[in-house]
C-alpha cells in the first residue's frame, strides 16, 4: 500500500484533505500513530508477562510436591507445623526436669506453677508474686496480694513438682528449701521425663493420622509414606530430647 492509501486508511476523515494535499506529514502522522500501537502492544504484553509470572511463582512443581496434591501439601505443611510445636514443648519441659535434677535453684523451677485466683481467672505464679533465691538453698516467694497466699500454695502442691513443699512465712510470704537431689530424686525425675516422651510419641501419632485424614490419601500412598517419614523423624527428636536428659540426670 503507498502512502496516500495508508494516510487515506489510518487518518480520520476530517483529515483526508491533509491526506491528499501533504502525502509527506501524512506519513509522518501513520509512523507515529503506528509507534504508539506497537508500544502499547509491547506494554500490554509485558503486563501479561508479569502477571504470569506471579502466578507462577505461587505454584510449587509436581515434582517438589511431597503428597503431589495442593490439599494434600497443606495437609502435610500443618502436620508439621503441629509437630514442631510439639517437640518444642517437649523440649522445654524436660529441660525444667534437668533443671531441677542439676541441683541449681532457681525462680525457673516454679514455672509450671498456675494459680487459681480469687475472682476465677489463672495466672502463673511468677505473674502475682516476685520469686527470688535465698542462700542458694531456698527459694522465697513473695505475693502481690495477701488474697493470693492461700492459693499460691495449693498450687504448688497442685504442680507435683518433685521435692517442692510450701511453707508459710508471713500474709504475703512462702518459702519452698530445694534439697539436694539424691540418686533416687534423679531417678524419679528420669521416669518422669520417660513417662513425658511417651505422651509425646502419642501426640505426634495422632497429628500424623489427623493429617492423613484430612489429606484423603489411599491406603500404601506415595502420600502416606511421607506422612509416616515425618512421624518417624520427629518421634526420633524427641526420643533424642530424652536421651540427652538420662544422660545429664546419670
């Protein structure tokens, strides 16, 4: 096509005279106008580019998929996360066992403790009351209120923490003397630590199963073994928690 046609086809009419009488700027309007179109196409172009490689981006491989599955990958994803949760209060609990079976008094050895208040609600015992060490022996507990003495102490009974017996001092004051763990304290605080372990290998068996279920995986699944794996590994965290702590308590 020339460029009469073309300035003829791409012009408005209103500007067909111009078209004809200066074929020159006509050709220069068609180049600029064709200019915009091109770059508007290539701009249209790389948003779709962008926006397709953001959604890529959201989308995992079949091939890194551990179920092969989206529902099955979140099943398993929150499996874990319940997992890890678990160990970790695992771990925090056995390392309040060494604690105590190092003989080291210290406030830490009353966290466990949560006291019923007068008005209802709970509050661990280090929230209403200063907790300090008095000769290295014993530890003295002053309450923010003298309302929450008699409570404080039924809690720490309540806690069953080895060897901690309250005492009385005053209105707002307990004492608790930590004695030197003996051989059979070590003991006892090993089995609980074994008694804790085994609760733990239960909850971690349970999330497994819920998981499963919650994937809707086939009996011998691809799927199923990973979710087995994954109760395995953390099963053998925790078994390892354990041993770390019979040795420290030997």
């Amino acid at each position: 096509m020339n460029t009469l046609a073309v300035a003829r086809a791409t012009l408005p009419r209103r500007a067909g005279l111009l078209a004809v009488t200066r074929p020159g700027l006509a050709l220069a309007v068609v180049q600029l106008r064709l200019a915009r179109f091109k770059s508007k196409i290539s701009h249209d172009g790389a948003d779709d580019t962008v926006r397709g490689a953001a959604k890529n981006a959201n989308l995992v491989p079949r091939s890194q998929m551990k179920i092969g599955t989206e529902e099955g990958d979140a099943a398993y994803n929150d499996t874990e996360k319940k997992m890890q949760g678990v160990i970790e209060h695992h771990r925090r609990e056995l390392a309040a066992l060494e604690l105590r079976g190092s003989g080291r008094v210290t406030p830490a050895i009353l966290d466990p403790v949560r006291v019923q208040l007068p008005d209802g609600g709970q509050s661990p015992l280090k929230d209403i009351s200063t907790i300090g060490v008095r000769d290295g022996t014993t530890l003295l507990i002053s309450l923010y209120e003298e309302a929450y003495t008699k409570h404080a102490e039924k809690a720490i009974y309540a806690a069953k923490i080895p060897h901690v017996v309250p005492q009385k001092v005053d209105s707002v004051t307990l004492k608790v003397p930590m004695p030197k763990p003996t051989v059979e304290a070590r003991k006892t605080l090993a089995t609980q630590a074994g008694k804790m372990t085994e609760d733990i290998r239960v909850q971690i068996r349970r999330a497994r199963d819920a998981g499963e279920k919650k994937a809707l995986l086939p009996k011998n699944s691809k799927g199923q073994q990973e979710f087995q794996k994954l109760m395995t590994t953390y099963i053998g965290q925790a078994d390892k928690n354990l041993e770390k702590l019979q040795k420290a308590l030997a």
